[in-house]
C-alpha cells in the first residue's frame, strides 16, 4: 500500500496536487505541451504512472482539474467582490479587472496558458465547466447592476458585450504572463479600455 504522506487522507492529496503542479510547470519550461505525456508527469511529480491515473484520466482533465484548483482563490475573490451589491458597479468592476490579471501571475495558470506553452484551446471546456466560468457569470451580473442603476450604458446583449470584453482581459493577461513588469500599467490600460466602453454617452 502507498504510503501516505501529511496527517490525513485529504492532507496527502493536497500534497500530490501541489506536486503534480509543479511537474506540470517545470515540463511546460521545458517542452511543448502535446509532446509532454502522462509518464512524463508521473516521473516529475514522483508518481507510479498507475497513481496518477487515479488523479485523472488523461493528460487534458489533469490540466483541466490543476486550472480548477488554481482558479479557485481568483473565483472566490471575484464571488466576493460581485455580491458587494451595496458598492457602485463601476468601482467593483475596477477591483475585479485587477483580481484577474493579478492570477496571471500566478505561475500554475501562467504557464499553462501563456502563448507558446502549446495547450489547446479544445483542452479548455466553455460553459460550466470551465475553471473561469464563475468570474465571467459574475462580471455579467456586475454589468447588469450598472446599467440597471445608470453607471453604465445599455450595451444590449451583456453576455456578448463580456464576452468581448474578456478578450480584452485575455490579452493583458498573457502580456504580463510575458513580463510581469507590465503588470500596473497593463491593469490601468485594462480599466481604461473595459470601462470606457461601458461609460454612458455623453449628451
């Protein structure tokens, strides 16, 4: 029987978690992400190939389960940020732009989504499955309160316009997954450009 490592059953699970992340990031510095293969995370992460198939299937839901964990602290900062129903949508959209482009610093999502690491798309579920989901659903919320109040303009079809929008976030995100000495200057531009096309017209 593997032995088990920390004080408890979950404990030691955390710790494989940890370990599998760090394998994934140092084999993505490595190599591109089709040529890595599940022995080669297994070796890294100090696994039997046996137990890690415990821990996922195949390479793409390993990728998607370790997204999923290290969103998880940026979508429960986000979820508390949007349910400050009583604060302007405008000033809670500003946090919210620098929570996101914050975690792309975080390297467990840096480097799994960084251009160039060769992940693809199809490795990234749309809907409910998707790690980022949450946030999304939550910013649309956010939309609606401030058209609903005035801060914002009526932009019709708000799951479009945020839709738009994140591909806005998308791209401040691998600019500073490229040189994180971009990151103020790419949240400001980032809230200038998000915020500006949702202004209310003027006249």
């Amino acid at each position: 029987m593997p032995r088990i490592r920390g004080a408890s059953i979950e404990q030691h699970h955390e710790l494989v978690w940890a370990d599998l992340a760090e394998a994934m990031r140092q084999l993505l510095l490595e190599r591109d992400y089709e040529s890595i293969t599940m022995g080669h995370i297994a070796a890294r992460a100090g696994l039997a190939r046996n137990t890690l198939y415990n821990y996922a299937t195949d390479k793409g839901a390993l990728v998607l389960a370790l997204t999923q964990r290290a969103s998880r602290p940026t979508v429960e900062r986000v979820s508390a940020i949007v349910a400050r129903t009583s604060e302007p949508a405008v000033e809670r959209l500003r946090e919210i732009i620098e929570v996101v482009l914050e975690s792309s610093t975080d390297q467990a999502l840096q480097l799994m989504f960084r251009p160039g690491s060769g992940l693809p798309v199809a490795e990234v579920p749309k809907g409910p499955d998707n790690p980022f989901h949450a946030i999304v659903a939550g910013v649309e919320n956010v939309v609606r309160d401030g058209v609903a109040r005035g801060e914002f303009r009526d932009v019709g079809d708000v799951q479009l316009v945020v839709e738009l929008l994140s591909g806005a976030m998308r791209a401040g995100a691998e600019r500073i997954g490229r040189d994180p000495s971009t990151f103020t200057a790419t949240v400001a531009a980032a809230r200038e450009l998000i915020l500006t096309s949702l202004a209310p017209s003027r006249g």
